[in-house]
C-alpha cells in the first residue's frame, strides 16, 4: 500500500525519471564524467613527467656549458666526433 503511494507520486517519479535521466542519457553521464577524470590523471601524469625531463635538460645543458669535459664526451658519443689523427669504431648491437 505505502509502496503503492510512492510510486503514484508524480513528484517521486520526477525525481527518479530525472536521476535516471542525468546517470544514464545526458551528454555528461556519470561514465563520460568518470572517462574524464581518467584522462585528467594521464594528462596531469605526463605533464608531471615532462615537467622534470625538462628541469633535466636543463642540469644536463647548465653542465654542458660549463664543463669542457662533459661538453666533449657529449660530443664524442652522442655526434661520433673525434680529434684529429684519432679513429672512431661504432659497435652497433641487436
């Protein structure tokens, strides 16, 4: 009889009708909200990262521009040069 009561309200069934409307139907539905926040967190994840590969860059060029001996490694593996009368042998491995 009380259940009977509930469901005959017509405010009750607005009520419902409208949760079940924005959880299930609406353009921004409970499962795109939650695909959302996932993305937020990846995107929030990679700025993180590339936010301390930069601080990084930027040790590794400070020490670059002061260090003559760093400066020449650098160069000696990253761009094969070489001093003169000096030969440089690439091993490339699989």
């Amino acid at each position: 009889m009380f259940l009977i009561k509930i469901i005959r309200n017509k405010y009750i069934l607005t009520i419902i009708g409208l949760v079940v409307w924005l959880v299930f139907f609406d353009k921004n539905d409970v499962f795109t909200q939650y695909e959302l926040i996932q993305k937020c967190k990846k995107l929030e994840k990679d700025k993180n990262y590339y936010l301390a590969e930069i601080e990084n860059n930027k040790v590794n060029l400070n020490d670059l521009r002061t260090n003559k001996k760093s400066l020449e490694t650098f160069s000696r593996e990253q761009y094969l040069m070489k001093k003169e009368n000096e030969d440089v042998y690439v091993f490339v491995t699989k």
